[in-house]
C-alpha cells in the first residue's frame, strides 16, 4: 500500500487493473483502517479518474454476492449521495411510486455514510429486514413490485469500510460506485449525480453497457431533480436542461425538502408524504423524479402520461400499498 499511496500523492492515477486489484485488497481486508483512509484521502483531493472508477467498479461487481432476481425490464432510482444538502429521501420514496404505478423495481441502497438517513436507514427504522436470498428478494418483487438490495450484503468492500467512511462522514469515491454496481443489473438506471464533471464520467462509463440509464444532476448541487433550480438530464440520445415548470410543477426551495435531524424524523416525513399528509412542495419533488424515471424506461406514453400516473400512484395509496407489502 506504501508503494501505492506514494505513487498517487506524486499526482499520478491509477489503470484500470491497478484500481480493480487495489479494490479486491481492500475487501480481502489486506490493509488497516489508516491504510485505506489514506487511499480514501486521495479521492477527496481530486476527482476519479473513468479507468480508476471503471476498475473499482469491475471488482466490485466480480466479489459480488450472486442474486438471481426475476425482472428483466425492472429501474433502480439512486442518487449518488454527497450532495451535502440533506433531502428527504427523494429516490427511496419515487421508487415506491414507481412501484405503484406498476413499474418494477430492483431498488439498491445503503446506510448513508456522509448524510443523516440513507435508503437502508429509513427502511431499517420503518421495519424492513434486509436480506440477500434470491428467493425472498423475488417474493418481495412480486408482491409489492418493488424488492430492496442493501449494498453491504452484496458487495464486501462496502460491508469492510461501512464504519470508516460513516466516521470520515465525507463524500468518497464510494458514493460513486452504488449507483453502478446494482447486483440485480436492472435494464433502467435514473441515477442522479451531485456534479457535472461525475456525470460526464458516468456517461462515458455507462454508453459501453447494454442497459439504459439516465442522469439527473440538479444544477445547484442536488443529486437528484430537486425543483429548486432547472435540471440537467442526460441520455443515450443527449441532454437537456428542465425547469420545475417544464416538469409540470412550482419551483420549491431547500427548507421545503429538508429531512429530519434524525433517522426517526425522516423516517416520519418518509410515511407522511406515502400516507398523503405530505407537503406540496415534498409530493412534486417525488412525483417529478418518479414520472422522469416512468418515461424513461419508454412503456408509459408521454411524460405526461407518467405525471398522472405517479400522481395516482401517490394519492391513490398506489405507492403507500406497495411500501406496506415490502415491509409486511
């Protein structure tokens, strides 16, 4: 690792073999804790390079726990994470709209490491039981149209440097690969990405694969379409810049979308807004990520069309019944 920490800190990168091995260690748990917060460290001071991040992804999904998931046209919604602005958990509640409105999906998440309430936090605290067993995972799948992978059962790295990166409490190049390494490598990914350099990387890395993506980066810093400010959204075909109003919607501010001080505090927001005693300002949120991730994958008509889905989805405890089936 020495060798390795001296090569970077002289403002060299990695090669892609070079970072896939330096991810295999790093699971196998071959260095110590300072070790791997120097390794760490170096991300913090510059960007990842598409090879370094092509090669960590490439480990991961190789060390993978195996998951054999029935849904060959089911959409992940995930943001990076790191944005440091502590939303509600926008994408966890759109995939539970999604779900209602009868487009499956394979959710992936994890504690939140540099924000209060990830996916798995909020999920953990409102009862769900994580689990890895492909058939449990199918169950949940058919019976609620939605099935939730926590990312440390499936991906030992992330399990062996869960309590290091939730001590650093910073944003790390871990972020970045949960989006990417789904297990159950759904056909749609609505990603979001809190900067427009990770976004580029992400497309170059993504265009190689056969599935379909798409990237939302809110342009003043969210991970996610926010309505604060316009959003850029990028695909296959190109990109675009859209605006609350484009989206159907009033523009919303930060404090509108804050979570809770506490994991028990977002997780009330989490079931307010599914049980219909959220916000206006919270349901558009939900409602403009989910009804972008339903025109995505190309099997609802116009986005209009998706607006009013999610919209019945919501209110219609479309979205409520199949949060109540995944945590029963």
């Amino acid at each position: 690792m020495k060798d390795i920490l001296q090569y970077l800190f002289n403002h060299n990168t990695l090669s892609k073999s070079e970072a896939k091995a330096m991810m295999i260690e790093i699971a196998q748990n071959k260095f110590n804790a300072a070790e791997v917060t120097a390794f760490i460290s170096v991300f913090l001071m510059r960007n990842i390079t598409l090879k370094e991040l092509e090669g960590f992804r490439e480990a991961l999904l190789q060390m993978a726990v195996p998951v054999n998931i029935d849904a060959g046209d089911a959409i992940d919604i995930v943001g990076t994470g790191g944005d440091g602005k502590n939303t509600i958990n926008i994408s966890t509640l759109a995939s539970f709209v999604v779900a209602g409105a009868g487009q499956k999906v394979t959710k992936h998440g994890n504690y939140g490491a540099s924000t209060t309430t990830g996916s798995s936090n909020v999920l953990e605290e409102l009862g769900y039981e994580f689990k890895n067993n492909s058939d449990q995972l199918n169950d949940d799948l058919e019976r609620a149209n939605i099935c939730f992978l926590h990312a440390p059962y499936f991906h030992p790295a992330l399990q062996s440097v869960g309590l290091l990166r939730k001590s650093l409490g910073l944003r790390t190049f871990f972020n970045l690969l949960g989006p990417l390494v789904n297990p159950a490598k759904p056909q749609y990914s609505m990603i979001g990405v809190y900067n427009l350099e990770i976004a580029r990387i992400y497309q170059y890395l993504l265009q190689k694969d056969d599935k379909d993506f798409i990237l939302v980066h809110g342009l003043d810093g969210y991970d996610e379409i926010s309505l604060t400010h316009d959003s850029k959204i990028i695909t296959k075909k190109g990109e675009e810049i859209y605006s609350a109003n484009d989206l159907g919607f009033n523009p919303v501010t930060l404090e509108d979308i804050k979570a809770g001080s506490s994991i028990r505090e977002t997780a009330k927001i989490f079931t307010d807004i599914l049980e219909g005693k959220g916000t206006v300002q919270q349901n558009s949120v939900v409602l403009a990520n989910a009804s972008v991730a339903l025109y995505h994958t190309g099997r609802f008509g116009s986005y209009e069309d998706c607006l009013l889905m999610s919209q019945e989805s919501l209110e219609g405890g479309k979205a409520l019944k199949s949060f109540e089936l995944l945590v029963s």
